[in-house]
C-alpha cells in the first residue's frame, strides 16, 4: 500500500473515530422529568429576579405515557415568548438528530410576594403580638395591596373580625387605635410637643384621620393615626 493510500485510510478512520466519540459524548436519554428540569432550568435563567420577591418557577407535568427520548446531539432549546413571562410559558425542546423528535414542555412561572399571615386563629378584637404573626411568601395574583409585609406594623393593633390560620392579614381587617381606646394624643407645634390622653371615637389605621375626645377638656378633635394606640394634632 502506497503511502498516500495509508495516509487518507488513516484520515478517514481517524474522522470516523471522531464522530463516533462525539455522538458519544453528547448522546443522552431523556425520560419525561429529565425534559421539564431542562425547560425550567432554561426559563429561571432567562427569568430576573426583584429584590422585594421570589419566583417559583415550574413545569406542568408531561404526559406519562410518553416513551425515553434519546437524543446523539445537544437538545435545541427555544421559546417564542421573551422575559418578563406570563404565568405559563411554552418551551420547545428539540432533537436534530436522525431521530428527529420536538417535544413542547409548558413551565409555569409564579411572583410570589411577602405578606403577613396570622400563625393561628386571632379572634375578634384579639390583641397582636409577635406570636400571633408569621411571613410567608404567596403569588402575585392573591396579593392585595392592602395586605402587610412588615410585623411591626402589626404588633399592638387589634383585629376586628376573627382571622382563620394562614390568612394574610391586611389593613381593613385591624385598627391600630380602635373606638373607645385610651390613646395618646400629641399636640405638635414648630417648637414643643404636649402630650394628653383622649378617647378615640372611630377605629383609624397609620396615616387615617379619626375624630378623638380629650379626656381633659371633653373638646372632640380630629387627628391623624400615628401609631398603634397614638395619635397626632396640629396645633
């Protein structure tokens, strides 16, 4: 055998041996759980996260009665929608191989927001405490912009209905000062503050103004809600 002809059968082993090894490095079974982590993991990589929230990011499980795919080349990962997703998102995995098999995986994607929860059930008229009170994270679509993220907020202030276990607990449903509490009421002016104590005639929340009676004068004033169980005038 001529020296020309050794050196092209040595290339075209050596090319064959090649492609051989490759389809055996890419080469990979894909079983119904392995497609949907590969259409999740695509879409939380493509998916930013904000600072006041989480992401719950999955897939709707595929049909079990679907067969192993096997695939001699990278899977071709693809999606016609762009970031920031919809709540459901259709991911198209695709093998180019001789098999040639498309399989479309839906990925479900969920905002979740912090809220504060009661950690039992809170009867009505209840006073809060910490204990009483617990965060979770819940989706987008069941957060009210009444609902509250920060206990503190809470602690001190009173319900006004009975809340059942794991309910988000917002605004509308406690008063920091409630009618017929003994408040503080503050006098402000731009040099001094004076301090009394009055009846507060309506239940108020941080920022609201109610109508409170001064224990001392009998006068009824309206001031702003302060804090739980404070109020503010303007002198």
């Amino acid at each position: 055998m001529s020296l020309l002809k050794k050196t092209k059968t040595c290339g075209f082993f050596s090319t064959m041996v090649y492609i051989l090894l490759s389809c055996e490095v890419y080469a990979q079974n894909y079983n119904n759980q392995a497609l949907e982590e590969v259409a999740r993991t695509y879409i939380a990589d493509l998916t930013a996260t904000k600072p006041d929230s989480k992401l719950q990011i999955s897939a709707i499980p595929l049909d079990a009665r679907l067969p192993t795919r096997y695939c001699e080349q990278p899977i071709d990962i693809s999606t016609n929608a762009s970031p920031p997703f919809n709540r459901q998102v259709t991911v198209q995995l695709k093998c180019d191989d001789l098999s040639g098999w498309t399989q479309y995986v839906h990925i479900r994607v969920e905002e979740l927001f912090p809220v504060i929860v009661s950690n039992s059930i809170i009867s009505k008229g209840e006073l809060l405490t910490e204990e009483h009170l617990k965060l979770e994270y819940r989706a987008k679509h069941f957060v009210r912009a009444s609902y509250i993220d920060d206990k503190t907020l809470l602690i001190g202030s009173r319900s006004k209905r009975t809340l059942r276990e794991g309910m988000p607990i917002g605004m509308h449903q406690i008063c920091m000062v409630c009618k017929g509490d003994i408040i503080n009421i503050y006098a402000k002016t731009a040099t001094l503050t004076i301090k009394t104590t009055g009846i507060a005639m309506q239940d108020g929340n941080i920022g609201e103004q109610i109508q409170v009676k001064n224990q001392k004068s009998g006068k009824i004033l309206s001031a702003r809600v302060k804090d739980v169980d404070s109020v503010e005038v303007n002198i």
